[in-house]
C-alpha cells in the first residue's frame, strides 16, 4: 500500500468544469439497497426537488447515520439504473487507494439544500 496520493488525470478546460452541476443535498432518508451489498439508496432534498441516489457506501456508513446530513453531489449526471434502483446523481466521496477509508463530501458550515458548488 502506497501513502502517494493516485496521479493526476488529464487535465480538463475550464468548459468542461462549467458543464457540471454540483449541489448541496440533504439526505432525508437511506436504506441498503435490496440487491447490493455495497450499495445504499439515499432519497435527498435538492431544495426544489427530492431524487434517489444510489452510492457506493454501504461498507461505511450506517444508513442512519446520513439522515439529516447535507452532502455535495452532481446534480446533472444523466440517470442510471444501478441493480435494479434508479441514481439520479452521484454523491461525492474521497477515497484512499485501497478503499479502507471512503469519506463523504460534505460543506463545512450548514446551507440550504439546493446551494451551488463552485
């Protein structure tokens, strides 16, 4: 296992950035997923709309745990069917090479649901 940080992809234009939405969500309510078990399903209030995300968190957080909690996601990721459950966006996470630790963007300080991330 290696301390480094992985490297770095390509570099994008700034175009490419502006292209995605990132949002403050809060999570309002999260379950396993029924056919995944590193799954869960979050239902998460974008401030003018509640979607389903499916995250790849299962193995570290409890679905309890997230309730309540404003984390950051892309709003504007096209959905997709992920086992049977519909995503539509991706909860941001930080990870260590080898996943034993896998961390949950969240804003610093509370702000509505629906809040812009640049």
């Amino acid at each position: 296992m290696s301390d480094q940080p992985p490297a770095i992809p390509a570099t994008i234009t700034f175009d490419d950035f502006a292209k995605i939405d990132l949002r403050v969500a809060r999570v309002l309510e999260a379950k396993p997923h029924p056919n995944a078990d590193r799954l869960l399903v979050l239902k998460v209030d974008l401030g003018t709309e509640q979607r389903q995300i499916v995250a790849g968190i299962r193995g570290y957080y409890e679905p309890e745990a997230l309730v309540g909690k404003s984390v950051i996601v892309v709003a504007n990721l096209a959905p997709r069917t992920m086992r049977g459950e519909v995503s539509q966006g991706m909860l941001l996470a930080a990870s260590n090479d080898d996943r034993s630790q896998v961390i949950v963007v969240t804003p610093m300080a509370d702000i509505a649901p629906g809040a812009k991330v640049s």
